[in-house]
C-alpha cells in the first residue's frame, strides 16, 4: 500500500461494489500501471480477469468492454492500477 495513494485509500477505508481476496475492481497491492503487471504471479493475473468477468456478470453485463489506461498521454490520470469495465454500446 502507498500511503499517498488514492485508490489505496479507497482500498483502505471503503465500502466496495464488489470484492475478492486482493481485489475490489483494483488490485489491493498497489502497482502504478499495467506497465508492472509481471509484479504480480500468474495466479494473481488471473484471480484477477476472472474477478473482472465475475463483477461484470453480478453487474448483467453480457456485452462489455475492458480497459486500462497506462500513462498519462493515454489518459491515465491515477497511479494505482485499475479497470474500466464499460457495458455496450447500447
């Protein structure tokens, strides 16, 4: 955890939609981007695609979109990694 952290805070303090063991839709252990993703062991990358599907499911999405934005000329605009999961165009 990083103390100056937003999303560790928020991991820290609140009250998530979904969680799992290391996950309420961001990781517990704080990463700044996908550019880090080998710090975490096979099992956790997919503990945590499966928490993914799982939370898009429990939401009804059946057609979705799952994004991560890494750096800030891609929009990135906090440091913790985190997913976007984003329901169809519908």
């Amino acid at each position: 955890m990083n103390d100056d952290c937003l999303f560790c805070k928020l991991y820290r303090e609140g009250d998530p939609v979904a969680a799992t063991d290391g996950f309420v839709v961001i990781p517990e252990r704080h990463i700044d981007s996908f550019r880090e993703i080998s710090e975490f062991s096979a099992d956790e990358d997919k503990r945590m695609l499966d928490f993914i599907a799982e939370v898009a499911a429990r939401q009804g999405l059946t057609d979705y979109r799952v994004a991560v934005n890494v750096g800030p000329s891609a929009c990135q605009t906090v440091f913790h990694l985190h997913w976007h999961i984003k329901g169809g165009w519908a």
